[in-house]
C-alpha cells in the first residue's frame, strides 16, 4: 500500500513585526505583509529562507507605512489601518481582507492558498539556433525548429486561490471580448498583437489587485474559487488597495507612478495609413486635409521608411524621402505633427543591428534588441538621435512591441491555450524568462528616459515623450505611451469588442488608448487575422457605415487615430453622407478639445481615467455591471457608440426602413441631458434615442459645465474657450490648462481654474 508523504505545514509557528511590515513563518513558507498606505497592502509568500530582492521595475512605491495594529485575536492575527484590516488564520496562514465597515472584499482560499511548484528554467544556447523564416502581416519572424538550451536558474510555478463575492470584475489588461465583468472567465495572459497582459484588476466591491510579476499568468474564475497562476517567478507578490474603483486605480498609480501628459497635439485628429510612401505623399495629404477642412494634428509615416532589404533600419530611404527635415519643417509650418514606425527588430543588412550585433546587445537568434539592458536602451536611443530625433520627429510609433507574435505564424486560429505555451517556447526562451511579459515596459522606458535625458542636456523642454506602442505592462503610463487594440479585422463584431477592449484595459491602470479606425484588416485574406468583410472597400456603402461608426468611437476615446491597410483612410474617399457624418465628427471633437484636454489633465493630477466602465462611477446602480456598449468619458460625458448596422449590409445593400435609433440606459444618481439638444432625460431610465448616421449618442451629467470652442484646423489654432451648462444648478468645473507641451506641469507650470 502506498504511503502518504504529509505536507508541510501551513500553520503559523512565529510572527515578527520589523520596519518592513509583520513577518508569519510556516513550515511550509513565509509571508511578509507590509502597509504602503492605509489604503494599500502587499502580501509577499515564498518557499524560501528569505526574499528574493527581485527587481520590479513597475512598482516604484518605496513607502512603507507604520502606522498600523497588530493584533492577536483567537484563532487569527488581525492587521488594522484604519482604511483596510487583514485577518490572517493561524492554521493556514490564509488572508481576508475587509474595508474599514468590515464589510469583506476578498478573501484567500482557506486551506492551501499559496502553492509553489521549483522547476527550471532555460534560454537559448548561443545565436545559432535552427530557426525558419516565417513572412506575416506583421512582419519576417524567426520561428525556432529545435531549441539548443541551456539553463539559467530555478524558478517556481505559482497559485493563488482567491474567494470572490457577488461582485463584477473588470482589467486584466485588453482582451478580445465582447464581455463586461471577467467573472467566470479564463484570460490567458501573455503579450500578442491584440491582447496585452496587465496583472492589475478592480472590483465593484471597491478594490483593486495586482500582481507583482513579470511573467505570463493565467486567471481562471470558477463558481466557487478563483485561480491566478504565475508561470514563473521566485515568490508570490501581490498588492490590494480600497478607495472604491476609481479610488482603487489612483492606488495603482500611487505604487507604479503617475499618468505623464502627453502634448496637447496627441489628442487632436492623428491620420495614419499603411502607408504612405514618399516625403511628396505625406505633405500632400497635409496640404489637402488643410484644402478640405479637416482637423488634422499629425500624420504618421507607418513601416519601409528605410530603403529595400534594411528591415527596421533608423534611416531614410533616399529616393523617397529626399529632406526629412525639411518634410517635418513644413508639416510643422501647417500646425501638423510627424510621426514615425520604429521596430525593435533590425533586418540582417542594416548597419543598426551590427552596432548592436558588435556590442552583443541582440537577443538570442534573432534580430531583436534587448531591451532589458541600460546598454541597449540607450544604443537605441542614440540611432534614433542620430537621425529622427534630430530632423524634427515629433513622435514614436514603436510597433510589434511584444516582439514576439507567434499567433501570427498560423493561418488558422489556434486555441488560447496553444497559444500560451507558443508564447513561452519562442518568447520565454530569448527573454529572462521571469520576465517574458514586460519587454514593452522596458522598451517604452528606454524611449522616455533617454528623449528626456537628451532634451536637458541640449537646453529644452518642449516636447513631450509620445509613444503609440502595441503592448503594455505595469507602470507603463509613466512613459507618454499610447496603446492601440492592435491589427484588428473589419466587422461589426469587432467594432463591438473594440469598446470592451478599451474599457478593460482602462481599468487596468493605464489610461490612454485608441483603435484603428476602420480597423487595420478591410478585405478577406487567407489568414485568421485578415478577416474583413468587404472585398471593394470604398465602392461598398457597408463599409462606409462601418467606418463612420468606428470614426464617432474614435471621437470619444483619449486618441482619435486612422489607421488601416486595404483601402485609404483619408476622409476626402468617403462620399456623399458618409463623408458629412465624418466631417461632423471631426468638428465635434475640435469643438470638444478644450473638454478633452482639461480631463487629460486630471488623468497625470488626480489620476482619473478619461474612459470608463459605467459601474465605476455607478457601482450601487446593478443595472450598469453588464451594460458593455455605454462608457463615461472624462467627469461629465456618457457615451453610446452604435455598433450595429442600420442602413447597408456587408454587401452595400440597403437595409429595410427603420427608425434609426438605440436603445440607451441612463444610470441612477443624476438626470442626463443630449449632448447637442439638451433634452433631458432621468436616472435610471431606458429610452429610445436618435441614432441617424451622423449622430452618435452622447449625453452629460446634469449640473456640468462643458468647456468647448469652434471647430479648428489644430490645436494650436484653438480659439477661445467658453462653457456650456446642462441643467439648472448647482454648477462646478475644475478646468486645467498648462502649455500644451514640455514639462512645466511637472513644477507646478499648470493652472486649474474653479467655475461654479
């Protein structure tokens, strides 16, 4: 008969209170909890003798807060700060966590909560490797065959079981869900070209988790127990916060920085195409973007700036880009901003990848620079300095961030489980394994510090660091980084999950983010991901609807950007009422900026959210936790996108008569008034409103002061701002202003200004 081998022992057999927080010892681990803030707590859990002094970039909080009781109460010890209590059981060491009514927010599994499992991990022996090539959308990828390896170290597997409530559960980062609430999901964690992996979710109940790892996880909710598996990492480290949702988002930001303001410019029309080819091109659609009235703050130059065969090189292709400098010049002269698709891949022919080659700054076999050292970041930096910087670039689009998609080397779609354990084996084996999910942190930081470094030691402060960039991981935001929901497909089910996509990730600490207008992929293609609808994109009218409903989405997001392969994207190609109801949009959101930018203001000073869940700021109205298709923009605007089609079909044939309207909820606590005719309509209400093509349902909290201005060409040539009332009274507005550009907010260079 076999013989049970016992576990060790969970009980707690020795407390310890020292200067870094309450010390538990088990036989089976050692917990340490430490008090950030009264409203934050960490929980540290490792099999080891001691911790590991692991460096975690994202989380910069160094604070450790005192001002605590402990306490030992019967079969439990009990931590108190006033804001948040944990009561942590002796036989197992397993943790409850309550607000300051006592009321339960969440709580650990109570028999094994913490399990760890050592194994080891690996990275690839040297840079010859048996690798094929493999040609994407998303460019060449070096794909391995037989893995040579060698071993680094010891890691451990990690689970934590959690016990949720009667709750709804938003974040994790950006996912391809139509869904609200995560609960009863399992959300594979790693980077790909339209997921992004963020550790940091919030709770109707009023709080937040992250998970301090670096490596992929997995969260998997089951009706009577919650999973959060760390694929690889050397202790359990995970932080809650209170504060409510919103609140719990400010403590996110408290622990991995603050929002950095991104220029006044990022927020006015950005036109993209995949792509323009020549310096000629570029300055022509200024010119006539200008010529047509639209609203248009830069332009960007997408992918093969550099000339052919040099993949990702830092440089110009000659013969189509004759004078950047003087290209950026003239953009600049018409109030138009320039930027530009940098990759973190160089082709095998470019002088940048031997630089990095000769000072063994690639990752291994391929062509990826490796971002996790100081020395590649900054060699980076100074190929970028040593040519876009220094011709006038006024923006960075650092695409395929991840770097590493092998998603994209299937025709089919795989399962997301496949898909996790092909991330692991191309990416865990050319990154630190433990850090295989943050390369676009690194990335990013390398960017920001260097372009910020660069600019002191030259005298000048005026251009803010401003990054679209595809991936993202904790603390991000501190680095003037845009991200986008990736190369997405056009249909109405996409457009649809575009707005849970945003809303999700917004609720993951990071504020701002935006979409291919259009989405990138128009046309049916013989991949998964290039599945659009529309085989003549311009000459359908379907498409036409589609693109304008995704154009007044982008309206109301904290970037307004086209993008897209397939067709163009300028609005001179839409005709007839579609290109009306585009121009109307424009002009909405140049009448807006003043609204937008003020709010974009509160995001780096109060750490709000300029997009947002309607439970965030309801959370005690339930009718607002599964309603995916409203979102709050800034304090005061409700936003109700229409998402499906209501004059053509995909083919471009008209659809029968109908009344052209959507159904819109209209959440409790306050009465709401029609952005545009005022009419009123009450909390807690549902109601028929008008949806024709070139409107999209917009509504404002009753008692809001809406700072607007006409309608310009940019934001440098906003005129002067006035504020529009909805409601009787009482009003109140905090508006902020700052110069639109440089870091004189950072010392106090800003001005709010209180209206009632």
């Amino acid at each position: 008969m076999l013989t049970a081998i016992p576990p060790k022992s969970r009980k707690i057999t020795r407390t310890e209170r020292t200067g870094e927080g309450i010390l538990l010892y088990s036989e089976h681990e050692m917990i340490r909890v430490q008090v950030k803030t009264p409203e934050i707590v960490r929980v540290t859990a490792t099999p080891a003798k001691e911790f590991s002094g692991k460096v975690r970039p994202g989380v910069i909080c160094e604070e450790i807060c005192n001002d605590f009781t402990f306490t030992e109460e019967g079969d439990r010890y009990v931590i108190e700060t006033g804001k948040i209590s944990l009561r942590i059981r002796k036989d197992t060491g397993s943790i409850g966590f309550y607000d300051e009514a006592g009321e339960v927010l969440l709580t650990e599994e109570g028999r094994a909560p913490h399990t760890f499992e050592e194994f080891e991990t690996y990275t690839l022996a040297g840079a010859e490797q048996k690798t094929r090539k493999v040609k994407t959308a998303d460019g060449e990828k070096d794909v391995l065959e037989e893995p040579l390896k060698i071993s680094t170290g010891k890691s451990n597997h990690i689970r934590l079981d959690l016990k949720l409530g009667e709750e709804a559960l938003y974040g994790f980062g950006q996912h391809e869900l139509t869904t609200g609430s995560l609960r009863g999901k399992t959300l594979y964690l790693q980077q790909a070209n339209r997921q992004i992996a963020v550790p940091f979710a919030i709770s109707t109940k009023g709080y937040g988790l992250l998970v301090d790892t670096y490596s992929p996880m997995i969260f998997r909710d089951e009706e009577s127990i919650s999973h959060i598996y760390v694929e690889a990492d050397q202790e359990l480290d995970y932080y809650v916060m209170c504060g409510g949702m919103n609140g719990a988002i400010k403590n996110y930001r408290v622990l991995t920085g603050k929002a950095a303001m991104l220029p006044k410019w990022a927020f006015g029309y950005v036109q993209s195409q995949e792509r323009f080819e020549t310096e000629e091109e570029i300055l022509d659609v200024a010119r006539r973007s200008r010529e047509e009235g639209i609203g248009t703050d830069c332009i960007v130059l997408d992918w093969f700036s550099w000339g052919d065969n040099l993949w990702g090189q830092k440089s110009y292709d000659e013969s189509r880009f004759p004078d950047p400098a003087a290209m950026i010049q003239k953009l600049h002269e018409e109030h138009i901003h320039f930027m530009i698709s940098i990759w973190p891949a160089m082709g095998e022919l470019t002088e940048d990848r031997k630089e990095f080659l000769e000072n063994d700054l690639l990752l291994p076999a391929c062509n990826v620079y490796n971002a996790f050292r100081e020395e590649g970041r900054d060699l980076y930096w100074k190929q970028l300095e040593r040519t876009h910087f220094s011709y006038g670039t006024d923006a960075w689009w650092c695409d395929s961030s991840e770097p590493f998609t092998p998603e994209w080397n299937h025709r089919e779609r795989q399962e997301p489980a496949k898909l996790y354990e092909e991330y692991l084996s191309e990416a865990g084996l050319r990154m630190p394994y433990e850090y295989c999910n943050s390369y676009a942190l690194y990335h990013a930081m390398g960017i920001y510090e260097n372009q910020r470094k660069s600019m002191e030691q030259n005298g000048t402060f005026e251009k803010r660091v401003c990054n679209l960039t595809r991936s993202a991981f904790t603390g991000q935001q501190r680095y003037g980084t845009i991200m986008w929901s990736g190369d997405t497909a056009a249909n109405w089910e996409t457009l649809r999950a575009q707005i849970t996509a945003g809303l999700h990730f917004s609720a993951s600490g990071l504020p701002y983010w935006t979409t291919d207008i259009g989405a990138f992929f128009v046309k049916p293609g013989n991949a998964w991901y290039w599945d659009g609808r529309y085989e003549d994109p311009l000459e359908n009218k379907g498409y036409a609807e589609l693109f304008v409903r995704w154009y007044q989405l982008g309206c109301f997001l904290p970037v307004f950007r086209g993008h897209g392969t397939d067709c163009r994207r300028e609005l001179w190609n839409f005709k007839g009422e579609f290109r009306e109801a585009l121009m109307k949009a424009n002009r909405l959101r140049y009448r807006l900026l003043p609204y937008i930018y003020s709010e974009a203001g509160k995001v780096w000073l109060d750490d709000a959210s300029m997009i947002r869940w309607l439970a965030m700021d309801f959370s005690s109205d339930p009718e607002t936790r599964g309603i995916t298709d409203q979102y709050l923009f800034g304090e005061a605007l409700m936003v109700c996108p229409v998402t499906e089609p209501m004059y053509y079909d995909e083919s471009g044939e008209a659809l029968p008569e109908s009344a052209k309207k959507r159904k819109v909820y209209f959440p409790k606590g306050c009465d709401w008034y029609d952005l545009e005719t005022k009419e009123l309509y009450h909390g807690g209400t549902t109601a028929e409103v008008s949806a024709a093509l070139d409107e999209i349902p917009v509504f404002v909290k009753a008692g809001s002061l809406i700072p607007v201005c006409e309608p310009a060409l940019s934001t440098e040539e906003l005129g002067e701002v006035s504020f529009e009332k909805y409601g009787e009274g009482p009003f109140r507005y905090r508006f902020y202003t700052d110069a639109g550009d440089g870091y004189g907010y950072e010392r106090g260079k800003y001005t709010i200004k209180v209206l009632e």
